[in-house]
C-alpha cells in the first residue's frame, strides 16, 4: 500500500523569518536552507548564511537529501543590478523516495508561503554554481 502524498506545513517562525528576508535591506547574497521535520510534518529552519556565494552555498548542501533554499542573489546585469529571491529546490539522484516524495508535495505550498516567484530545482549539488544561476535568472528578463 503506497503512502499517500504529505504536504507539510511551514513552521511559523520560518514564515515570519521568510518574510523578513523578502524585505532585507543587506546587498550581499544571503540563503535560508530549510529541511522537512519528519516527525512534526513541518517545513522548519536547517541554516542561516550571509555573504554566501553558490559555489559556498552547494558545498553547505547534503548530497542525498532533499532541501529547500531561498537564496538573495547579487545579480549585476548590463549595469543594473538586482537582488531577486530564488527558491532553489536541490533533490538529489540517491535520495530515498519517500523523502523525495515529502519534499516534490510540499514544494508548492513553500513558494507560495514565501510569495517566490523563480523556482528553480537541481538534481545534483555540484550544479549549483553562479554561471548556473546567472544562466536561469538570465531568462527572467
């Protein structure tokens, strides 16, 4: 018998966390990496970082287990620059599928939580690098 499908809830202080970090007046980038309390069904807080680039950012990433980062992105473009949020949901190749499972449900339910609107998602860490990012946030212009 397959388990049906569990959205988890969102921790209430990561919510008020979360809407904080949308309204941050810091230029550097930032990330807030969340991770699913089995237990207590719950979307709760896994780290904090500051000044955090995303080649620093994948190496603070298990590499098989799911999480759910929302990342302050410094992004310099012609000579604008910009701070979007990125919502990146790393689900590694090698997690167990129940977990996966956990994580694919409850994905939708953060971003809109968190009012995020550039999702991206990657299968293996060692993705995670700045041309990467540069190249999926390039298509939002």
């Amino acid at each position: 018998m397959s388990e049906s499908l569990v959205v988890c809830d969102v921790a209430e202080d990561l919510v008020e966390k979360l809407r904080k970090f949308r309204f941050r007046k810091e230029t550097n980038n930032a990330a807030i990496i969340m991770k699913i309390d089995k237990d207590k069904q719950l979307v709760v807080l896994d780290e904090e970082h500051e000044g955090i680039s995303p080649d620093e950012l994948k190496d603070e990433l298990p590499e098989r287990q799911p999480r759910f980062i929302v990342y302050s992105y410094k992004y310099q473009h012609d000579d604008r620059v910009s701070y979007p949020l990125c919502f990146i949901f790393s689900s590694p190749v090698g997690c167990k599928p129940e977990q996966q499972m956990m994580y694919a449900g409850s994905k939708n339910k953060l971003v809109q939580t968190a009012e995020l609107t550039k999702v991206f998602e990657i299968r293996n860490t060692e993705d995670l690098t700045e041309e990467w990012l540069r190249e999926k946030l390039g298509y939002f212009h």
